[in-house]
C-alpha cells in the first residue's frame, strides 16, 4: 500500500511539474491522400515552446517527423501548405497561438490549402480558474431537423443538401442546393460539386453552402443515380489515363495478336516463331518492315483464286 501511495504521489508531481512547464499533449492526423500507406498520426507532448507559440511551428514538427519517414522526393509535405484543424471543431489560422484555441488531449488533422473562407473563427479558450464550479445548465430541447417539422401535406426536398419540408401544391419555394452527390472517404466529407470545401464532422458539412439555386422538388431531374459516393467511385474516377491511347500500335504487339489469331484457328505457335525469326533477318530486325512483309504475303495468300 506504502509503494501504491508513493508511485501515486510521482504520477501526482510530474502532472504538476508539467503543468508548470506548460506541456501540452496533442494528437496530429495527417490523412490528405488515398494511400494509407502516407497516413500518419503523431502523438506528441509539445513544450512550452510550442504550446504557447503559433499553430504553424506545430505544423513544421509534424512535417519534420513525416518527411523523415517518407524520403521519396515525391511523398515530401511542405509546411507552409498545411494548417491544423481540431477533430470536431475549427480551422486554426497558420498565426493562431495553440494555448489559445487547442487544450492538452486534442486531436487536430493537418490538412492542405488556406483556411475555409466563410467558416466563422475558433472562439478562444477560456483562462483556467479555481472558482467553485457552477451546476450544469439544463439540456437544451432536441433541435428541430433541417427545414422544420414535417407537417401533414408537405413533403421533403430530394434536391442534394437541401431537405428542406415544402409544400408540392403551394408556390414554389427557393432552393439553395448542390448541383452533384456528397463524397464520403474516410473522416473527410465534401460535395463532388464543390470539392475545394472539405469538412471532418458533420455539422461542418452540412455548413457548406450550396452552389445552385432553384425551386424545391421531391423528384429533381439528374439525381437518377447514387445519392453518395466513396471510396470506390473515387478511385475509378481518379482512374490514370494513358496518354497514348491514340498513338499507331507497336508493331510487336500486332505480330503478337497475328500469332494469337493464327494459333486460334489450329496453326502452331512454334512454326510462327520460326518464320518470324526468318522473315525478321530478311528485314534486318525492323518490326514495322516484318508487318509490312506478313500482311503483304497474307493479302496475296487471300487473293489467290484457287484458295
């Protein structure tokens, strides 16, 4: 019980000590592409240095830590395009002091580009006290859902981010919506519409406003398809493209298929062989000339009456 009391007691002084100190213990998610072979999360205890000093100076850590581990001059992150935003709260500007805006536990992912323009900034946090704390407040009533109670007669936006109740038989009623389906990858949530406008909870995501504007449906024209997408509609998407799809075919490639076919129809591969090699010396190994040389003998082949 002694020995307890006593480890007790060191657990009990190096929390004060690091109070004093002013550490901070945070998570960093980095999760910005599809590979999760490139993901990466850090758990860190910032010194002071760090705690009281600006959001990018955490950034850079990170980005010390990860292209340290990820050499390839390809996989490299740059700093000073990434920015901390707190798991199930707000972007932090780059200049943003971190003991103002993230506690000790946080989460924060490091995501790309500038802060979201529109997203109203991070209240700060309040100065610790040791007033007596005050009773919880009562919980507010459940919040009505987007557009308001359904009432009898009304029916329910099908537009993309809208949802709002209207009613079918009453003047048309102002739609604000997304002209495409919203992606789910992940944590990351954004309209393929609008793909600049990234969110990682909820709320966030239903804050980004629609880029349409038109009359409320239950039946909208061009929404036939999937309501959402995710992962697998991203990859085809995103799919490479060859960039000699219009280019003349390689010649070995189309004795290849003249061998395929052949052997199709009951010649022996090995006999092809054997007279390409030959009519490939007679050419001086020029693939094009051994093409011209087997559809002009093929075509005389064919045109022989006696065939």
């Amino acid at each position: 019980a002694a020995s307890a009391r006593r480890a007790g007691g060191k657990v009990a002084v190096a929390r004060r000590a690091a109070r004093r100190r002013g550490s901070m213990k945070i998570t960093l998610r980095y999760e910005e592409v599809e590979d999760k072979e490139r993901h990466m999360t850090l758990r860190l205890t910032l010194p002071k240095k760090y705690a009281s000093g600006p959001t990018k100076e955490v950034v850079r850590l990170f980005v010390e830590h990860y292209n340290k581990k990820h050499k390839e001059a390809e996989h490299q992150l740059d700093a000073t395009a990434l920015h901390l935003k707190l798991v199930g709260g707000n972007h932090l500007e780059r200049e943003a002091l971190m003991e103002d805006f993230v506690a000790s536990g946080d989460e924060c992912y490091l995501l790309g580009g500038e802060v979201l323009v529109g997203v109203p900034p991070p209240a700060k946090r309040p100065a610790s006290t040791t007033a007596t704390p005050q009773p919880a407040a009562p919980a507010p009533a459940t919040s009505k859902p987007a557009g308001g109670e359904k009432e009898k007669g009304k029916a329910r936006c099908k537009r993309f981010g809208c949802n709002k109740y209207y009613d079918p038989e009453g003047p048309p009623q102002e739609c604000v919506h997304h002209k495409a389906p919203p992606i789910f990858h992940e944590t990351a949530k954004w309209w393929s519409c609008c793909p600049d406008r990234k969110a990682y909870d909820w709320d966030e995501f239903m804050r980004i406003p629609g880029c349409q504007t038109s009359t409320c449906s239950a039946n909208p024209e061009g929404q036939e398809g999937k309501r959402f997408l995710g992962g697998s509609d991203l990859r085809g998407d995103c799919a490479p493209q060859r960039l000699d799809a219009d280019a003349p075919k390689d010649p070995r490639h189309k004795l290849d298929d003249l061998r395929r076919g052949l052997v199709a129809i009951g010649v022996d591969s090995e006999l092809f062989e054997k007279v390409w090699g030959k009519v490939a010396a007679q050419a001086g190994n020029d693939m094009d000339k051994v093409v011209a040389l087997f559809s002009s003998r093929f075509s005389a082949l064919l045109n022989r009456t006696d065939i």
